[in-house]
C-alpha cells in the first residue's frame, strides 16, 4: 500500500482545508496518509513516505 504525507502551513485555514481534501482524497484511493501541519514536520518524516504534498501559504500584504 502506498504512503502519503500531506503538510500544509496557514494563516487563513484555508491551506487545511486544502490538506483534509487531499488527504479525504488519498484515503478514498487506498492510500494511508499523514496529514501535519508544516511546524511540526521533520525532515524524517518525508523519508518513509512514497508520495509528499506541501501545501505552503503565499500570503503577502501587498510589499
């Protein structure tokens, strides 16, 4: 069985929103998956998985 590891970081939630999607998403296809969020990830963590989403926040106040 595959593995995924889905990160996300946000400031809206809206990122979340994305992750559960994606990982809802995998887990209908068979796939186990981790869901975390970005802070609490460890370079380990990307290492035993055979799929990575990051899902990054692009938040700019207009600069």
């Amino acid at each position: 069985m595959a593995k995924a590891l889905v990160v996300y970081a946000t400031i809206t939630g809206n990122n979340e929103d994305v992750a559960d999607i994606i990982t809802e998403s995998f887990e209908e296809q068979g796939v186990e998956v981790d869901e975390t969020e970005i802070t609490m990830a460890d370079v380990e963590d990307f290492q035993d998985v055979d799929i990575c989403v990051v899902c990054p926040y692009t938040y700019d106040e207009g600069a």
